[in-house]
C-alpha cells in the first residue's frame, strides 16, 4: 500500500549522501553585489559540464546579476561560505526566526535549493550555482520538511511584495487548495516567473501536484545524467519543463556539501536559468522569458518531436545557453496561461486585485489554518 496523501505539502528530494547536521549559529548578512571570480565547476556538479547545461560558456552571456530569488522553503543558511553575501534578509512564516536567515531541517532544504541557485565556491573548492551573481530572498515555512498549503500561499505573497522576480516552490501538495491557487494568481499577475517542483511520487500513485500545476506556473520534472526521464519523478499535461535530478551536489546547513535525488533540485535549475534571463533581458516581461525557456528547451529523439511536448518531459530539458542565445519572443503574455485557455488568465487577474492582508493570508483564514495544522502536517515520504 502506497503512503498516505494528504494536503500538507511535501519537501521533493531523496537522501543519497546523509549530510552531517551540526548546527551552528547563523548570521544575518545580506546579499552583496561584489564581482565573482572565474569558476570551473567541479566534477560533482555534473549538470553544470560542457555535455549539460555548459556553465562557463553560460556565465560568459550573464551570471543572474541583479535578480531575486525567492526560495520558499526552510529557510537558507547564510553562512554558508557559498552562500555567504549571497542571502538577503527574508522572512518567517513560521515564526521562529525574524529573517529567514537560517536552516535547522534534517536534509537541508532550502539551503541545499539556495545552492543550486547562487552558490559562488570557486574553483578546486565549494560548489557554484547555475547563476552565482544572483541574490536569495529566504521565505521559511517549514521547519521539518512540511508545511500547510496556507503558509506556502503567504511565502508566495511575501516574496512577489519584497523584490523577487523569480520564485522556486520545491514542496507540493496534492490538493488544489483555493488559497494557494490566488497566491500563485497574485505572483504571475505581478510579472514574477514561478516555478515548482513536480514531485517525487511517479512510481506511488503520480497523482496531480500544486502548485506546479496551476496556471502559469513553470512546472519542472526530473531527469537522469544521460536525460533521460528520471521515473520517481511525476508526470502529467500541466509539466512544462525538465531538469536534472539525480546526484545533485550542493550545499548542507552545516557548512559542508550533500549528494541527493529529487525535483526539489529540478525546480532550482529551472529557477536559476530564469534569473540568468531576467540579468540578461530585463526589459522583457515574465512570459518571455518563459516562452525562451519552453522554445528552446532541447527535446531528446522521440519525444514528442522536435516543437512538441509530453507528459514527462513537457516542452523538453532547460537549455540556459539555448535561452540565452535566442531572439525576443514577440508576445509578452505567459504562454503558459494562454495554453490552457482565457478562464486562467481571468483568474490570474482576480487574484492579482485580491485584497491580501497578513502577508497574503487573511485573518481569518490564519485562524483557521492554526486550528488545523495538526492534522495536515506530515513529513515528507523518503527512500534511503
């Protein structure tokens, strides 16, 4: 018998190297607009070689200066020395730490997504992000590796009100909660690219995950060092986008590194080539540079074809440089809320009109939410 799906949402990644959790005082630095020396990836960050996303030719056309990334998680450690200067001061939906500035779950979460994203180690050592001169806005809703869909939606709100022009959602759920749905409605109305992971229950039921699969949202799938679909990852008509998944290395919330599985890091990928595009084109509206993405997204022989999509692959692999490389899209719409017809795009609108109030959430619904958190969290599913 498979686990129990609830509506709580759910951390997306599989352990393969256990880190050492040593917990350490964290301080609140914010994020620093200094140049970054070259970098040559290291052999453990393979998607980053010259036969994936080839990150030193990609750094050449923009390394994701100026962008905000919103990582709605559990919160980053920002001493990382990966991280270090790249982390601005967010917040806590928790309300456990005043920032966001820290990190104390089991697997390193958000700080582990944070790395994919805008590590900055330098050559022979560290780790480096797909767009290393980007900044972090951490928006912490979890603790323990789940989280209510009602905090989720005010992480959501808080980060498209404070800066981020790009949000990665590495959790899911599998409810179609009303709330999250208007938050997600809010952030696309607002020109932010929001991308979300696709799930790790491909082989356990594959049933429909959110927010991925919402209108306009960027959903990202899993695959393999050769490309291939990655088949613990689900699938589905709403997945937009794939990205690597397996043996991902990054950084821990103990100042060291962690090898791991998951579209958690799938989404980051993603994320990170958006602000590599937003650096590069920023006059250019949020569905442009989704439409770059899905357009030049590369689709392996037999997939769908060279311009079409599937349900485990969607448009095909990110492909930053492709992205980079390619002309201005004409249409400045989210194609991924034109493709699924104008009753999304009209409640895109209402909800970007919505009357939010405590960061996103109304009292009420607050209320309500602390009534019930204790029957909705559960942690997440893991393998060893």
């Amino acid at each position: 018998m498979g686990p129990q799906r609830t509506g709580t949402l759910r951390a997306l990644l599989y352990g393969v190297l256990s880190p050492l959790l040593v917990l350490s005082a964290l301080s609140a630095t914010g994020a620093s607009a200094a140049p970054l020396a070259d970098v040559t990836p290291l052999s453990a960050e393979w998607p980053l070689d010259a036969q994936h996303f080839d990150a030193v030719k990609v750094w050449g056309l923009s390394r994701g200066a100026g962008v905000t990334v919103a990582v709605v998680d559990s919160g980053v450690g920002a001493s990382h020395p990966d991280l270090a200067g790249r982390v601005l001061p967010g917040t806590d939906i928790t309300r456990q730490a005043a920032n966001g500035q820290i990190d104390v779950s089991d697997d390193s979460h958000g700080t582990s997504v944070a790395g994919v994203i805008a590590a900055t180690g330098g050559t022979g050592h560290g780790m480096a992000g797909l767009a290393p001169a980007s900044s972090i806005l951490p928006v912490r809703i979890s603790t323990d590796g789940a989280a209510d869909p009602l905090a989720l939606a005010e992480g959501i709100v808080y980060a498209a009100r404070h800066g981020a022009k790009v949000i990665n959602i590495s959790m899911t759920t599998d409810v179609a909660d009303p709330q999250l749905r208007d938050a997600v409605g809010y952030a696309v109305a607002h020109d932010i690219v929001v991308v979300a992971a696709a799930g790790n229950d491909g082989r356990a039921g594959n049933q429909v995950s959110y927010p991925a699969a919402f209108p306009g949202v960027v959903a990202v799938s899993g695959t393999t060092r050769e490309n291939a679909f990655w088949p613990t990852s689900e699938s589905g008509s709403y997945i937009s986008l794939a990205a690597p998944a397996v043996g991902i290395y990054s950084t821990n919330n103990s100042g060291g590194y962690l090898t791991k599985d998951g579209t958690s890091y799938s989404a980051p990928y993603v994320s990170a080539t958006a602000a590599l595009l937003r650096a590069a084109f920023p006059s250019e509206s949020a569905g442009q540079i989704i439409a770059r993405l899905i357009t030049t997204a590369d689709r392996p022989t037999g997939a769908g074809g060279a311009h079409g999509r599937d349900d485990q692959l969607g448009y095909g692999l990110v492909n930053p440089l492709k992205a980079l490389r390619a002309p201005a899209p004409a249409a400045r719409t989210n194609p991924l809320i034109a493709a699924v017809g104008g009753t999304a795009a009209k409640h895109a609108r209402q909800s970007a009109a919505m009357p939010w109030a405590v960061g996103g959430i109304t009292a009420a619904s607050v209320a309500i939410a602390a009534g019930g958190l204790a029957v909705l969290r559960r942690r997440r599913r893991r393998t060893s």
